[in-house]
C-alpha cells in the first residue's frame, strides 16, 4: 500500500502546469534589400523610415540604418493598410519613397496567460519609383517567426 | 522466451474460470473533482460513466461529460470561454488476484472526443506605434479534440450497492483541429487545459 501511495504522490507532484509564451512575442516585417540577379544587396546610403500616426504625426520606425541590407519593421496590429516613407540619405543622394502595404490582420491566441497578438498575411505592395525599382512580396505571412523575409526590395541604385 | 511472453499475453486477456456468471450488471458513477473543479475554479465538468461488469474483470465504459471553461485573465485581460459536451469510450481491466472481492484496482484505457466552439477576447488597446485602438476576438470558432487517456483506478465498496473510488489518468492528445488561423485553445472539455497531462477523479458509484 505504501509502495502505492508514494507513487501516487510521485505522480501529483510532476503534474505542474507551466505557461508556455512564445520566446519572441514580436511581430514585424522583415525586409531585404535584393538585386535584379536575386542576391541579397547591402545598402550604402542612410536609411530611415517613417510612418503616420493616429493623430497624424509622424513616428519614426526605422531609425539611420548604414550597411542595411536586411531589417525589421513593425507591421500595424489592425489597420488594413501601413503606409511608410522611406528615406534615402547619401553623399549625393536624398530621395524618398512611399510604399503602401495592404494586409489581412489574424488575431493570434497562444494561451490566457500570452498577451494578445496579431499575425497577418500580406496582400498588396505599391509603391513610389523615385529610389525603389519593385518591391515584391515573397512571403505573405507575417508571425513572430523573426527569421522569415517576407519582402524583397529592388533599388534602382547598387544595380 | 516468445512463447512465454505470448502465455502472459494470454493470461491477460483471459477471464478467471469458475461458476459466477460473465454478465454482472451495471454501475454508474459521478466524478466529485470534475465538479469541485467547477464550482471553484475557472474550469472544470460535470462527468458521469456507465461501467459494464464482465467477470468482476473487465468493465467496458462509457463516460459522459459537459466541460466548462470561463477565464478573465487579470493579467493579459483575454476572456475565453467555452462550454461543450464530450464523449469518453473504453475499457478497465480488475487487476487484483481476488476478482470478485469487494474491492478492486483498475487500469485501463480510453479514447476521448468533443467538439466545441471558444470566444475568445480582449477589451481594445492602443497599437503601440499607429496608436489606432485595436479589438481582439475570436467568436465561435469551431475545434474538436481527440485523444487517449491511461487510467489506474481503485474501487472499494463503502455498503450496499454504494463504491467510491479514485482514478489518476494519463492524458495524450492524438488530433485536433481550430477553425481558421487559431493554432490551438486553451482548455478543452473533458480534456482539460492545452498542457494537460494528468487529471483525477473520485466517483460516486452504485451499482445498478
């Protein structure tokens, strides 16, 4: 009976629940700066990108990025379109580029303990032509995988 | 060392030979922690079984169950709710050398189904960067689960037709599938919460 009992104990003691969040709970964008022949493309100027907010001032998203060639940028939780500026800064170059991101935003639910997330899945790019060739979205799925590029820049310049 | 082990297979399935009858009626139980669970947290169901008694050694089952679940996470504020009902077949084997004795130690095997649907929601907040406020819901997305459960039980007759007995169950999940982009939920009824592994019971049980 013993024997029993300390099993039985055995037993309720390694029955502790645990929360299980994700390590990284952020979401963004990744984007990579790419060349017509499909390799990744290190960018020499200064990058910085900018968005608007609610009340219509702008907020700096993506602040003096040298030598960028891949880079994050947070993704909105639940507008349907994300509009960001972007802003080329060189020796001889000072140009800017608008690009419009349409997405379908998911609500994403891990536990009750996990604090509420989005996920979304990329739709539509356009953008300006002043610095950026095309813009492409190679991977429409945006989740807290930090490693996946979902969109590949084409600059005119580097080409 | 084949042939031995096919002999204890044999053993195992095979009914003690002597003069009680195969068939030995029926008892129903009610689970007290399912409940107790219930009333005092913010999950738990309401079970009942139907144990078939074969020989006092084998008793296929059949239990029954609505599984509950209201949450409002203090923390990260996400209400989830569900309430469903769930299925549980199976079949418990008398382990105790003394088959037809008042008392008796199980184990046995089930095989577990609900299908169910959750809300799941949050008051809005503030994106931090856009500053939009932003709602969070997920409303009636339909999920089912299957899955298996080990049971060690034991069983003692208290007078009459009345028995109390405990079960401690091994639970693994086999399938399941949410609807839409939900990657999974957080209790499931007659389950329990995603992470589950073990669970017990106490049962009120009268033989009928």
């Amino acid at each position: 009976m013993n024997k029993w009992m300390a099993i039985l104990a055995m037993v309720l003691m390694i029955s502790c629940t645990s929360i299980d969040c994700p390590v990284n709970n952020l979401v963004r964008t990744r984007y990579q700066f790419t060349s017509s022949a499909g390799d990744s493309l290190k960018l020499l100027d200064t990058l910085s990108v900018v968005s608007t907010r609610k009340d219509g001032r702008d907020t700096l998203i993506f602040n003096k990025g040298v030598n960028v060639c891949k880079f994050h940028l947070p993704i909105s939780y639940s507008h349907p379109e994300d509009v960001l500026v972007f802003y080329f800064d060189g020796e001889n170059l000072h140009e800017t580029d608008t690009l419009w991101m349409k997405k379908d935003d998911i609500p994403h639910f891990e536990s009750v303990d996990c604090n509420a997330s989005f996920f979304h899945k990329l739709t539509d790019i356009r953008h300006t032509h002043n610095c950026l060739d095309s813009v492409v979205i190679v991977n429409p799925s945006v989740t807290n995988d930090d490693a996946v590029v979902h969109v590949y820049i084409y600059p005119k310049i580097g080409d | 060392m084949a042939a031995a082990g096919a002999q204890a297979q044999l053993k195992f399935f095979s009914m003690q030979k002597d003069s009680i009858p195969l068939f030995r009626g029926f008892a129903v139980s009610f689970d007290m922690v399912g409940a107790g669970m219930l009333m005092f947290s913010d999950y738990g169901q309401y079970e009942g079984a139907l144990r078939v008694n074969l020989h006092d050694e084998w008793f296929p089952i059949f239990e029954a169950g609505i599984g509950k679940a209201t949450h409002d996470d203090e923390v990260t504020r996400i209400y989830y709710s569900t309430s469903a009902p769930y299925f549980k077949i199976g079949v418990d084997k008398n382990m105790l050398k003394d088959k037809h004795g008042p008392n008796r130690l199980y184990l046995g095997l089930r095989y577990g189904f609900t299908s169910y649907k959750v809300d799941i929601a949050r008051p809005d907040f503030v994106d931090p960067v856009w500053k939009w406020d932003t709602g969070y819901g997920i409303k009636d997305a339909a999920c089912n689960y299957h899955w298996a459960e080990i049971v060690v039980g034991i069983d003692a007759k208290i007078f009459g037709p009345l028995h109390l007995g405990w079960s401690v169950r091994y639970k693994q999940r086999l399938s399941h599938s949410e609807e839409g982009d939900l990657d999974k939920t957080w209790y499931v009824p007659g389950f329990g919460t995603y992470d589950t592994k073990l669970a017990a019971t106490f049962n009120v049980i009268i033989d009928i």
